[in-house]
C-alpha cells in the first residue's frame, strides 16, 4: 500500500478560503449604485414614453396625450418642452446623424426630426394602407429602422380598425422609403432593442407576455427565433453587459441568458420604457404614468 498524504485541516481551510475569495473577486457587481435612490424628475405630465438618449446624454421622452416631446438635460437636471405638437409621437430613438425619430402615431407615421426641427415622414403607408401604428423603434449600424407595429386604437383617429392585416415588426433600410416585414407572428408586438455590434434583437410581445430574441444577418433580415423569457414588455433597453431591461410593473433586469437579476419597483401604476442617460450614460431613465425617474447606476448603456 503506497503512503498518501493527508492535507492538513488548516491547508484545506486556506485552499477554500483562497478560492471564496477568487469567487468574490469574480463576482459581477451589482447593476445599481451603491446607496443610490430612485428620484423622480417631474410628475406634470399625462402619459410618458419612448426615451431616446442623444449624444451628450440628454434624454428626449414623449407625452403623447398633450402631443409633446419633452428635453431632460441632464447637465442640470431639468426637463422642457422640446417640440409641441408632435404628431403624437411614442416611441423615439436617434439616428447616426442625431436625428430625432418618431413613431408619430397621429397619422400612422414614422418621423425624422433635425436638428433644427424640420420633418420629414420617413413613411406613411405600406403597400397603400395605413400602420396600425408605430409604437418603438431601434437603429442598426447601418442606419437602418427596426420598428413594431401593434394595433392600440387612439381617439384621435377617424378609423376604428386596423387596415394592416397583422400586427408585425418592420425593417426600413437606410436611404429606402420601402419597409420590409421583418417578424410577424405577434399578438402586440412593443418594445423592440438591438445589441450594439448589431447582431441580436429582442422583440416583446406584450399580447402574447413574451419576448423574444433573434438572430439579425448582413441584410437586416430576422431568424433563429428563440424565447428569451415568459415577461412581455412596453419599452426595452440593453446595458454594456448584455443585461436586458423590460417594464410594466417597474423595471425587471435579465442577464444575457434570460435569467432574472434585478427588480426595481417604481411607485407607479405602469411602467412605460426605459433608458440610460447621462454624459457617461450611467443613469437609468424611467418613464412611468404622469412620471419619469432616474436611478444612477453602475452599469452603462449602449447604442
């Protein structure tokens, strides 16, 4: 019988406490700030949506029933009205020249609006019928448009039903006046977001309690459809560690894997969409009700 050695009891406790310390050290940290509190930014408005972070951190948000865009600068902390009316715009996202776009759901458009304001309708039909009309909307690195298209009857409208057929996501290629059905299938599709190296696309479908996650190629086309998690969501956005954030009742965080990290409540009835802004884009922006909110955070945001 060959002699074996039997590690001390002392050496078996280092060992386990050396490798407890490399598992806290390999730990991610957590997503929020320390000590950090939910602030609420104003309450004077009707219904808040669609934030969309420009390039020095302000963020531009929506109240569609007063048909307004807000400005909150994040410099100094304040909000404005940016642009009143606003063709009852939803949801917002800028595009790689710092035009503002808008699912300007008063006549079932998609806008772009300058700098200087100007605008231009990006479409208003597809194939000579009206949206039901766009609700949120993403940029890929080529400039082109993903937005969805659910059905939400507004008492602005002279038409009750929807003249589409179904409710689906569409691809609008940079410089195209043509959208292209990219996914289809839905019950309502909403929120919609894409990873920055412009691979990936989540798609809610808050109908259906769903999201999914898809597959994008070098045409913009969808596939690879997989269930990302039994959660529908309003609006949607993505941080520097893959992590997806989705609302309705406050904002509830996955891991890149579907995998549930965080809740963060909101003292709110609903709330809408999400965003991070900030000049270092550190600061969760939160649109919920007559309300939006900011939490610091330590992660960041990415486009």
């Amino acid at each position: 019988m060959k002699n074996i050695r039997i590690p001390s009891l002392l050496s078996v406790f280092a060992v386990l406490a050396l490798s407890s310390c490399k598992a806290q050290l390999n730990a991610p940290k957590g997503i929020i700030a320390k000590d950090a509190q939910l602030t609420l930014i104003s309450e004077e408005y009707e219904f808040t949506e669609g934030p969309a972070v420009a390039k020095n951190g302000d963020v531009y948000f929506t109240d569609q029933p007063n048909d307004r865009i807000v400005k909150w600068d994040a410099s100094t902390n304040t909000v404005s009205d940016y642009m009143k009316p606003s063709g009852r715009s939803n949801g917002l996202y800028f595009d790689h020249d710092g035009n503002l776009l808008a699912a300007a759901d008063e006549k079932n458009e998609l806008w772009s609006i300058a700098p200087n304001k100007k605008v231009t309708v990006l479409i208003e039909d597809y194939e000579g019928k009206k949206l039901n009309g766009p609700n949120d909307l993403w940029v890929d690195l080529a400039g082109g448009i993903y937005f969805t298209d659910p059905f939400y009857k507004r008492s602005w409208w002279e038409h009750t039903e929807p003249e589409q057929t179904a409710r689906r996501v569409y691809y609008l290629p940079k410089g195209s006046t043509v959208p292209r059905i990219v996914a289809d299938g839905f019950e309502q599709p909403n929120g919609i977001i894409g990873s920055p190296d412009g691979k990936t696309l989540y798609i809610a479908d808050i109908g259906a309690k769903k999201t999914f996650v898809y597959t994008i190629d070098a045409n913009g086309n969808l596939s690879n459809k997989k269930l990302f998690t039994e959660m529908g969501s309003d609006g949607m956005t993505l941080d520097n560690r893959g992590n997806v954030y989705l609302t309705g009742k406050g904002v509830t965080v996955f891991n890149s894997k579907g995998e549930q990290i965080e809740h963060i409540n909101v003292p709110e009835n609903w709330t809408a969409n999400v965003t991070f802004g900030g000049a270092d884009q550190k600061t969760l922006f939160i649109t919920a009700m007559d309300s939006v909110y900011t939490l610091e955070m330590t992660v960041q945001g990415v486009r």
